[in-house]
C-alpha cells in the first residue's frame, strides 16, 4: 500500500517536473504546503560570495570590482581597498548595429551590416540583396533561388542552424568590399510537416526540409560577390583531399584576420575528419590549413581558434585546440598551416585560454587537471609548451579572473557543498587577501540542507562516475526516501563543474533527488565520449542504472521506489532508462524526447550512430520501441 502511494506521488511529480501536466493534482499531494512555502524562497537563501565587473588597470597597479551592491578600488601594492568608481567597461564592437542575442532555434540572421554601418546585405524570398541600410540603392546579388527548385540563398537549412549552430549565413568582410554567402539546394530532402496554431479555430501547416538520419541531406555552396567589380566565385568546398564526401558539411564560415581569405571549416559525412580551409575570394581555390581525424568515432566540430595579437613577419600565428592525443590539448600553428609545438600535452581535459601574455611568451588557461574533474584549476605555461605549472587548490573548483599583467587573479574558490570565497592571489597563486564571502543565513533559516557529490563505478565495471544528490530540508537519516534522478545523459553533453548546488525544490514532497553523470559527456576525454559510439540508449542508460544502485545501498534510499524525468535528450533518456532497467526504475516522465533515432535529424544522429545502414543493430537497440 506504502509503494503505490509513493508511486502515485512519484507519478503526479515527474508529470510536474517535465511538462507540468500533473499541476492540477500537485496541491492535493502530502507536503505540497513545504513545496510551495520553500520553491519560491531557495534561490534567494543563498548570496555567493563572488565579484561582479572585475577590471585591472592597464598599469597592473589596481583593480576594481563590485560586490553587494558597492563599488571598490583595490590597491595591488599596498593591498588595501576603499570605496570608489569603476572604471568605465570596454566599448562593445562596432558592426551589425550592437545585434545582440540569437536568432530563432534553428534560424539565421537574415540581416547583416558591414563594420562601417554604411551597407547591409540580406535574405528575401530566397535570394540576397545589398542596399544602404534604409533600403536605397539596393542590388540584387542572386536572382534564382525559387521555391520551385527548393533552393535559397543567404539563410541556411533548419539542421545546419540546429546541429551545426549556423546563426548566420551572410558575411561581410571587415572592409565591406565582399560578401560571402550561401546557398542550399533543399530539391533531395524530404519535407516534414508541422500542424500549427493549433490552440486557434483554424490551424495551419508550416514545410520544413528535415534530413532524417539516411535520408539525403541539404547541397550547400559557399559563393564571394566583389562589390567592385559585381563578380559572384563560386569557393571549392569539396575539392579531393583524399577523405571521401569532404566537404559535406561546410559551416563556421568567417573571414581571416587580414580579410585576404575566407575560411570554413568542413567535414565528411560520418563527421569524423575536419579540414580548416581558407579560400582564395577571387579564385574560389581552397587550401587546407589544419586536418584532424578520428577514425573510430567523431572529431570536434568547432575546434578552439585564438589569434595572437603580435607584429611580426610571416603567416599570423594561432592557438589551435585538438583532441589528437585523447585530450582537449592547445597547438600553436600559423596560418600557412605550419605547426610550432604542442603548448599543453595533458591527459586532461583543456577548460579555455585565460589569457596570452606575448611579452612573457605566457600563456594561462584552466583545465580539468585535479583527480576530480569537476573542478576547474588555472594553469601557466610558455608559448613552447615549457614550465606547466597549477596554481589553484585541486581540492576546490576555481572561478578565476587574471589581471592584464598576469601577476594577480581574483578567485572563487567553491564546491558542490562549499559556498564561494573569493580571494585575491598573487600570480604564482599565493593567497593574498579573502575579498568576498557568502551569505547563508536565510539557507540556514530555512532549513536547507547541503548537497552531496558521490561516486560510483560506472556499468563497465572500471570506470569511476560522479552524481549529485540533493536532500528535502526535514531529511532524517532514520527514514526511507524514494528518489527521482534528473537526467539529461546525452553525448558531448554535460562537461559541467562544481559550483554551489541549491536543492531542488521537489525534495519537499518527500523525494531526494539525484543527477549521475555517466559515460559519453564531456570533460574527461575522448574515450569517456567514445563509449557511446554506436550504442545510443545503452551504455549513458546503463551508468544511470549503475548510479542509482550504488545509492540504494544507503539505508535511508528507497531503492523499490526510483523515478527518472528529463527533457529533450533526457525524455529519450528516462523513457530508455524505464524500458532497459524496469528493475531500477519504477517511474519516468519524458518531455520533448526522442523516441526512435530513425526519426531524428542526419547530422547529430550520424555523428554517434553512422548510418542505419551501416549500424542497425545500435538504432534497434536504442530505440525506445524495441523494447516497449
């Protein structure tokens, strides 16, 4: 009688937790009263104790920042602080007139300006046009994208925006003098339909081209008009480099720093080589400036580009991030493709560069570098890759924030179940002053309780995983808790770090709540990821399993009564976790979730699961109706 009870609560809470459609029964649930007194109180019970606008003066002899409320001036030699202005942040870049934000998912800017504001180029009805930016004087650069042939110019396909985070498919360059765009030839993909306005009297149907994985994909073209002499090139995307399909997929198009080439990155179908091409804008000739390749799965789509800012003669050089080693590592090349040194040479994963210190040949970036990868420490290192040193605590997660100079960093030290300190530290990482502290009284008012990190063998029998786990503000060890496990668990997903965790709102019904953090996300290296190839729906399931029996080996875990709900990758999650493990979880409520992979789109489909030709054995067996 006890366990339907708890599954009849367990139901109504996952229904709330992932589409809301058990709110009309959640105010006749046992302790709805606690749930609504504290769900509106927890984010507010918690102050963090870091800085807000941290600005270093050029000289290296102060530093500004704000903190509740309060402006501060710190003097770096004599180590005090008092109140004071700030001053004035950075001016925002000019160009594109301040646009701000992201289109719709999946959509472009259809508008864009040159630097100067004196142009826009843009997208209508299918084809693309530059006028003043009050509409005189407008020219049309394509006239034959028609609805007809299914092609269009200057916006890309729905999948591109989608999977490949294609925002924009106009470019200026930096003098306004060329525009580069695309065209895509949708005539081979197959149309999906979506019934809209279906809350009104009259729906309607919107088309949408949506490769489905198999299916033939979007033909994309990449064309620069010289606004001198009115001359359209058409850029050799796909000339033979010896990968078969290269070129398929063709994004992340930008033009270099001296605007003398346009580069792109592309990748063959399966997505597992990338080249970083520049092309010659007159002639549409391509040249490869970097190739990685990973044979046994996937390379990284948008590998990591930062440019040094140095005068000196030849190629402008670069730091490249690549995962050739099975780590996210940094490369310092130069544009003519030349390769200098490896900077780092870690088996860890590259968080970001902080920052390039070219007087100093220094570099500074944070990585994943402790024995728990979750949080995040700073590095130094030269140019040449020599001299690595750590200069955070490997015990506590780090927000740092480094001054011009390099020889101060503000730092947020915190954990999952420690409130952030900031303390001012010296460049070799020396504690010099703590500057701001949390405030958790209202957290202790309320009876809060502190989340937990746990670990647990991962279902391969090797592999050690984390979890978080949050508890209700009356929990008694004595008693028996059923759990919910809120999932995501989808591949290159994840990757996060431990900063202050605030229970979830939820735990007031009486449930603790967990998240496991399995196989196949990002952080911890290739293999980590590559566990997933081919095996959608299993291996990430199986973890999820196995970090959920590790916690019903406490006393006070329900392990009769585990629930699973997420959205998105996580609703596929849940609903695979239901039907893989029925012994472990007894409840899910899925939202927006995957059902079948054979349904999904070509390019995040593909790049874990190939084909379903090439692999019908994974899509049966990460399907969710092989097993319903």
């Amino acid at each position: 009688m006890i366990r339907h009870a708890r599954t009849g609560l367990m139901l109504a809470i996952l229904s709330q937790c992932a589409i809301g459609f058990g709110q009309d029964r959640l105010p006749t649930m046992p302790r709805y009263d606690r749930y609504v007194r504290l769900r509106n109180q927890i984010n507010g019970s918690y102050k963090p104790g870091t800085l807000q606008n941290v600005r270093w003066s050029e000289d290296g002899k102060q530093m500004g920042y704000s903190f509740e409320g309060k402006n501060y001036i710190y003097d770096l030699a004599g180590k005090k602080k008092a109140e004071g202005e700030l001053p004035a942040a950075t001016a925002p870049p000019a160009g594109n007139r301040g646009r701000r934000g992201n289109p719709a998912r999946g959509r472009q800017f259809d508008t864009i300006f040159t630097e100067d504001n004196k142009l826009k180029a843009f997208h209508r009805d299918r084809n693309v046009y530059i006028s003043a930016p009050d509409g005189k004087g407008e020219i049309a650069v394509t006239t034959d994208g028609n609805a007809k042939d299914r092609t269009k110019y200057g916006i890309a396909s729905w999948v591109y925006g989608e999977e490949l985070n294609v925002r924009e498919a106009l470019w200026f360059s930096k003098d306004g003098k060329k525009l580069a765009f695309y065209r895509f030839d949708e005539s081979k993909v197959p149309d999906y339909f979506l019934a809209m306005d279906q809350a009104k009297v009259q729906s309607t149907m919107d088309i949408e081209a949506y490769p489905k994985a198999g299916a033939p994909n979007p033909v994309v073209t990449l064309f620069v008009y010289d606004l001198d002499t009115k001359k359209t090139t058409t850029v050799d995307t796909s000339f033979d480099s010896g990968v078969p399909d290269i070129g398929h997929y063709v994004y992340d198009v930008r033009w270099s720093p001296d605007d003398s080439e346009l580069f792109f990155n592309r990748t063959n179908r399966k997505q597992n080589t990338l080249e970083f091409c520049a092309a010659n804008p007159a002639t549409g000739k391509c040249r490869v400036i970097i190739k990685e390749s990973w044979p046994a799965s996937w390379t990284e789509n948008h590998p990591g580009i930062q440019y040094l800012e140095e005068d000196r003669p030849g190629p402008k050089r670069f730091l490249w991030t690549s995962e050739r080693n099975g780590f996210k590592n940094l490369y310092l090349y130069d544009l003519s493709g030349k390769l200098y040194n490896a900077v780092t040479q870690n088996q860890f994963d590259l968080g970001s560069v902080t920052r390039v210190d070219l007087k100093k040949n220094t570099v500074w970036y944070t990585a994943r570098s402790g024995e728990n990868p979750y949080l995040m420490q700073l590095h130094r290192v030269g140019l040449d890759g020599k001299g690595d040193a750590r200069l955070t605590d490997p015990k506590f997660h780090h927000i740092v924030n480094l001054s011009t100079d390099g020889n101060w960093f503000t730092d947020a030290v915190t954990r999952t179940n420690e409130p952030a300190v900031t303390r001012l530290c010296d460049g070799k990482g020396k504690v010099i002053e703590e500057l701001a502290k949390s405030e958790l009284s209202k957290f202790n008012e309320l009876g809060l309780k502190r989340s937990e990190r746990f670990t647990f063998t991962a279902a391969d029998g090797k592999t050690k995983c984390w979890g978080t786990l949050n508890f209700p503000s009356d929990f008694d060890p004595a008693k028996k808790y059923p759990v919910i496990v809120s999932v995501y668990a989808g591949p290159e997903s994840g990757g996060g770090v431990e900063n202050f965790d605030l229970p979830d709102a939820i735990t007031e019904f009486g449930f603790l709540v967990a998240s496991i953090e399995g196989r196949g996300q990002s952080g911890r290296g290739k293999a980590f990821r590559d566990a997933v190839y081919g095996k959608l729906g299993v291996v990430e399931m199986d973890d999820q399993a196995a970090g959920v029996k590790e916690l019903a080996k406490r006393p006070y875990v329900d392990g009769d009564n585990v629930g699973i709900q997420g959205t998105s990758y996580g609703g596929y999650a849940s609903l695979m976790c239901l039907v893989r493990h029925p012994d472990v979880f007894r409840a899910a409520a899925a939202s927006s979730s995957v059902t079948d992979w054979l349904n999904y789109d070509t390019i995040y489909t593909e790049r874990f699961m190939r084909t379903p030709e090439e692999n019908p054995e994974g899509y049966a067996q990460g399907s969710c109706m092989t097993f319903a």
